[in-house]
C-alpha cells in the first residue's frame, strides 16, 4: 500500500506502507528515503537558490559519486514536487512568488 504525498506533471512523491521508505520520482530519476535522509534531503533542496539566467544549469549533489543537474525550470518543478515552494503553471509559463519565467520544453 502506497500514500500518495504530491505529484506534478513529471513526478511524484509517495510513502510506501510496506518498506516504511518515501520514493520520489522525478523524470528519469527515481530516489528511496528512509525518514531522516527524506529530511536531510529536503533541507539541501531548500537550500539551493534558483537563477534568473534560465540556461544556467543547477548541479545537485545527491552522493559522493553521484550528481544531477537541473536547469532552473527542472528546480522550480522540484521544489515544488517537494512542497518546498508553490508554483503556477500558466500556459506555458512557471510563476513564482509573482516573478515568471518561460517554460523551454525539452
């Protein structure tokens, strides 16, 4: 049995009754989290700052040996996935504490 805590057109978050463990996916990317490092995790999102330059890409670094990159739009969606921010899609427009940025499609 799964609970469902968000989701957003390329992802969703959801606890897992079974395993105890809380699975994001996002895109191509999968995660599992045990409570703590769920927690751990969302601190080290929130803490990454979004950029006006849109084709800046943002590096996270979710290991030692592992890293993705997101550019700002992919970050916005994110955090929003991760109930860290709120977003609005408009058309085709992300809207962010009123600032707006153009969506680039992938």
């Amino acid at each position: 049995m799964i609970t469902v805590i968000n989701k957003t057109k390329n992802g969703r978050i959801y606890k897992c009754n079974e395993c105890n463990s809380t699975h994001i996916e996002y895109k191509n990317l999968n995660f599992s989290f045990t409570s703590e490092q769920y927690s751990i995790f969302l601190d080290y999102i929130s803490d990454l700052e979004t950029t006006i330059d849109l084709k800046e890409k943002i590096i996270i670094w979710v290991d030692k040996n592992l890293k993705i990159t997101l550019n700002n739009n992919e970050l916005l969606e994110f955090k929003a996935l991760l109930k860290i921010i709120k977003i609005e899609v408009k058309n085709e427009t992300l809207e962010v504490n009123n600032f707006i940025f153009n969506n680039c499609l992938n």
